[in-house]
C-alpha cells in the first residue's frame, strides 16, 4: 500500500475499507486527535501530523459475524467499526430501525452499545447504538438504532475493530 498522496488513506468517502486505515495509522505511527483534524465530509488526501498524534495502536482484528458474539467484544473490547448498506438511512429521524434494507455494503460507521425496547405490541426489540458520521442533526443526536440479532442492512457483516 501506498502511504503518501492521494491515496495514503484509502478511498475514504468512495469506498474505503477500515483495515486499509488501521494499517495507514500503523504505519504513520498514529492517528490525530479530533480537534487538530476534524471530520470534513468530503474526500481530500490525507494531512496526518505526527505532533498532533491523540492515539495509537499496533494491531486490529475482524470480528465475528455472530451478533451475540459482536456483543461480547464489544462490552470486552469497545467500538466495533462496521459497514453497512445505509441507503435506506437517509431519512432516519428516530427510534429502532427495523425495516427492510439490503446488504450492499456501502457506508463505514462505528458500533458503541446495544440495548432492547419493548415495541408498541409488547415485543422486545433488540438494537445497536450506531454513531454515525451524518452530523448531530441527523437522526437521534447523530446516532441510530438499528435492530440487533438479524443482520439488519448487513451490520454484522464486515466488523473490525483495534488491538491497544
């Protein structure tokens, strides 16, 4: 891989994958803090500065695509950095996302909880907590619930998450 230029950060907001910026932040010795490089939401190259260095780690894993599992090392290991085909989250305002979404993965966010709500039937209704990078005016604070335990728009199929 190539770590300077243009395509030092992968393809970003045009398909980038997560491994593929584990690796960058190994390599670069780190990743910059929030308020030295704010998120921007357009695709630009990559301006990393080692004097603002606000993490690192030396290792990642995939994680299970069991959703109990994910759970489990989510409560040991924290945030899981999934994909998942959001086209349908667009207009997402609130509440448990429950409705019919493909799998086409096309959108890289972070998985931080989970929890249940009984629906207006009496039903229990299983969730992640998804902080996404839409903005705080979208959806619930910038964050969304989406149903767990059903790969729900394919939430569980490409999870990873760092090693400290």
């Amino acid at each position: 891989m190539n770590y300077d230029g243009e395509q030092s950060c992968d393809a970003g907001c045009d398909g980038g994958l997560q491994p593929n910026a584990y690796e960058y932040v190994i390599k670069t010795g780190g990743i910059d803090t929030e308020a030295s490089y704010q998120y921007e939401g357009y695709d630009d190259t990559c301006r990393f500065s080692a004097a603002s260095v606000g993490a690192k780690f030396r290792n990642w894993t995939m994680v299970s695509q069991d959703e109990t599992q994910m759970a489990a090392f989510l409560v040991a290991n924290g945030p899981i950095a999934i994909a998942a085909d959001a086209e349908e989250w667009q207009f997402y305002v609130g509440g448990v996302f429950y409705l019919p979404c493909g799998t086409s993965l096309d959108h890289g966010i972070l998985i931080v909880g989970y929890g249940s709500e009984t629906d207006i039937f009496g039903q229990t209704m299983p969730f992640w907590i998804i902080k996404n990078s839409w903005g705080a005016d979208w959806g619930e604070s910038g964050y969304l619930r989406v149903e767990r335990g059903v790969g729900r728009c394919g939430v569980n199929l490409f999870a990873s998450s760092i090693k400290i």
